[in-house]
C-alpha cells in the first residue's frame, strides 16, 4: 500500500506560485537553519507551473532534504475528484484550501506536520510526534487565530488549550 511504501514522518507545505512559494521558503529556512530541524520535507504544488525547474533548484541548494511533489500527476480516490482543475476555475479563492486534505492524503510520510505556506515555526516541529496525545489519537490540531471561534473547534472538542476558552478571541 501507498503508507507501507512511505517515510516515517516529515513535513509537508502546499506552495505553488512565487508569493506562496516565497512565504514556504522563508518558513523552511528558518525551520532548517534556525531551528536545526532535519525532519524531511514535501512541498505539495499543483501542475507544473506552480514550481518551475529553476525554482525547484534554488530550493533544493537552499534548503536541504526538500522534495517537491506536483499532485496534478498523482492517482487519487474518487471522493477527490473536486480537484480537477474545472474545479479551480470555478472557485479560484478555496482552491488552496481543496489541496491541503488530498495533500494529506497523498503525502510521502507516514506522520504528517503540515505547516502552512505563510507561517513560520518557532520551535522544531519534530518533538509533537512524542507527545502522548499526539500517539493516543494519531493527531493534532490547533486553529488559525480567527478573529471568531471556528465551529471545527467546538466539533472536535477543544480542550483546556483552546485559545477561545477564556470567551474571547486571542489578541493578534
């Protein structure tokens, strides 16, 4: 099966165009060279155009243990069928969104950390995959600061780490 074939773990960053893959790169940077993280690393993009061979080149010089996967090519499930790219001309704004979940899915590690594009670590990821309730669920999450509380956190039964547990949103 796909999971017997794949790594341990690692990180895995859905980039594509120069702005996003500008924030990734800075995000990956800071996680090689600052945080000394050696966790490899999946950059999920879509089609060819979203990471051009001389990008791909600065990155694998600048980055190291970097790989980058271009999800257009892959075999997918049927439930996934939204990715097509009919699907991006019809919503262009969400269509980010729809490949984080398929970058999960299709993701070379066993264990994932998914780091967003446009957000920098401050600490190696690599310890979470130890913590007792990362191993008890096999997950975990933690939201965005929305100026709102999202609903997925009420739905997933956000704990005493909800940032929204005091009744307001967390300061910028």
């Amino acid at each position: 099966s796909r999971l017997a074939a794949a790594r341990p773990r690692g990180v895995v960053v859905c980039a594509g165009g120069d702005r996003a893959l500008a924030n990734a790169f800075a995000s990956l940077h800071v996680l090689r060279r600052a945080l000394n993280c050696s966790l490899p690393v999946a950059v999920m993009h879509w089609g060819e155009g979203e990471a051009r061979p001389g990008t791909r080149a600065f990155w694998r010089r600048n980055v190291p243990n970097i790989e980058f996967v271009d999800m257009s090519l892959l075999d997918y499930p049927r439930w996934h069928r939204g990715l097509r790219p009919a699907a991006a001309a019809a919503a262009p704004d969400h269509w980010g969104y729809r490949l984080k979940a398929f970058a999960l899915y299709a993701a070379p590690f066993r264990e994932v950390f998914m780091l967003d594009a446009d957000a920098t670590p401050l600490r190696s990821p690599a310890p979470l995959f130890a913590l007792p309730v990362f191993k008890s669920a096999g997950n975990l999450f933690w939201p965005d600061f929305w100026v709102e509380r999202p609903g997925i956190w009420d739905y997933l039964g956000g704990r005493a780490a909800d940032p929204w547990a005091a009744g307001a949103p967390p300061a910028w």
